[in-house]
C-alpha cells in the first residue's frame, strides 16, 4: 500500500480513477484509513509518532516527511507512512527504524481500517491521498487523473516549508 508520490517533496493531493470499458477485467484495490489506523495506535506510540520525520525514497526521489500528519482543510491528523516509499524514521539507528515502521505499516494496513473494492465497468472513485493509503491496481482499463501537490505537515514540531531534503 501507498500513498502517491510520497517520494516527493509535495505528494499528490488526491486521485480519481475510472474503468474504462466492459470488456477489461480490473482486479481489485484497496484503501486504509490512515485516520483510524492513527486513532488504533496506542497512546505512547501515537504521541511518539507524532514527533517523529521519516525518510520516503523511489526511483531516485527522495523527501522527508511527518510521521503523522495535520490534514490542511479539517487540520485532522493522520498516519503518513506506507511500506511502499517509507524506508527509515530519520535521527533513529536502523534497527529501531526497522522495528517502530514496522508497528506503524501493520497499524496502517491492518484489516479494520482497510476497505476493499472491486472495479467494474463505469467504476468511478476519488480519494484524498492526503488521509488514505492504495494499492496498486492490475486493471489496464483503468483512467487516472492526480492532483498534485501541496507539502505535509506535522502536529507538533515548528515546521520550516521552505526547507526542502533531497
């Protein structure tokens, strides 16, 4: 599961994607909310989380961002990590990199917040990247418009938007 773009300093804001025809077979895709999965987060964990930066790198990209993240409308927080771009927690040795994403991947990708769906023909769905976790979908049928971008930001440390990793 993923988040578009997390590589990037300013992930995409949110996707829509349709199925094209009748006669394509599209597979399935899934969604976490990564609301809930914050929520189901016990509280020390949840307030560690919210302090925390990780590092998200693909095909060369790289960018830091919160762990936990404020929503920029609601200001609703939620977790910002996906096993699919998040490699490390930034200013913690590997190991106990390794083991606090690996608590915070099976909370953002846990059965209770997860929903899945199965595309048919005419299917349209829209989701806001900012809040919500995907999977990849085998369909290519598929139609996909991404908005991109605006930088996240965190809940608790003094944020600096014109810094910029990579």
């Amino acid at each position: 599961m993923h988040a578009d773009h997390s590589h990037a300093a300013e992930p995409s804001i949110a996707c829509i994607a349709q199925a094209a025809g009748p006669e394509a077979r599209y597979g399935e895709i899934a969604f976490a909310d990564q609301r809930a999965a914050l929520e189901g987060l016990p509280p020390g964990l949840r307030q560690r989380a919210e302090e925390l930066r990780a590092e998200h790198r693909h095909a060369g990209q790289r960018a830091e961002h919160p762990v936990v993240r404020s929503h920029p409308i609601t200001g609703a927080p939620s977790l910002f990590v996906n096993p699919a771009f998040t490699t490390r927690i930034l200013n913690l040795p590997q190991a106990e990199s390794d083991r606090l994403l690996a608590r915070l991947f099976a909370a953002a990708t846990a059965p209770p917040v997860t929903w899945r769906h199965g595309w048919e023909a005419g299917d349209l769905l829209l989701w806001d990247n900012r809040a919500v976790l995907h999977t990849g979908s085998p369909a290519t049928a598929l139609h996909r418009t991404r908005i991109e971008g605006d930088r996240p930001l965190g809940l608790r440390a003094m944020e600096m938007p014109w810094v910029v990793a990579g």
